[in-house]
C-alpha cells in the first residue's frame, strides 16, 4: 500500500461498528448478544465498569499522542485524532451521566416525606 492511501479493511471495520451502533441506538438486538442469557449487574459495577472504560479510553489516547510526537511511523495522524474525539465524547458522556445522578439526588433529597 502506498502512502497516503486509505486501508479498504478499516473502512469496513469502521462501517460495520458504525451500523452495530445504529443497530442499538434503534433499539435492536446484536446478533451475536442475541444467544448470551441476560445477566444482572448491580448499579455499582455496571457505573464503574463505565469509567474504567473511559479512563482507558484517555489513556490510549494520551499514549496515541505521545507516540505520534515522537515520531512513531506506525500511528497516523487521523488514528490520533479519531482515538481523541473518541475520548472526548466518552468523557462528555460521563459528565452528562453524573450531572444526571446529582439532579435525580437532589430531587430525591427535596422531596417531602
């Protein structure tokens, strides 16, 4: 492959994780989940799983990046950039959730008995 050439293998990677996100968004079912029995998490695990994702989503970032300013010819610009936005709407999410969580708790805790 040359230079400045696109991967097609990544394209369809990139599309097809694309389409399972709208899948679920719609509300349908993966089909490779579809033949899991369902298994309960409690709120506790499921919350710090989530974090647990961000925090290595940002740090796969940050080393991304400092790979990139070093000059590692394996990681492209646009890998770099992709991982950051990936990280930075993971992060907003985060925030949107825990602004949620305060709200509901203050709602709870303003409520008469």
């Amino acid at each position: 492959m040359k230079a400045g050439m696109i991967d097609a293998s990544k394209i369809e990677s990139m599309l097809a994780q694309l389409k399972t996100a709208a899948t679920r968004a719609q509300g349908g079912v993966n089909p490779v989940q579809s033949e899991k029995p369902a298994v309960k998490a409690d709120f506790a695990s499921v919350l710090k799983q989530s974090l647990d994702q961000v925090n290595s989503a940002q740090h796969r970032t940050e080393v991304l990046g400092q790979r990139f300013a070093a000059g590692d010819e394996s990681v492209n610009l646009s890998d770099v950039m992709i991982s950051m936005q990936k990280s930075s709407i993971s992060f907003q999410a985060t925030v949107q959730v825990r602004n949620k969580l305060v709200s509901a708790y203050q709602d709870i805790m303003n409520m008469q008995v």
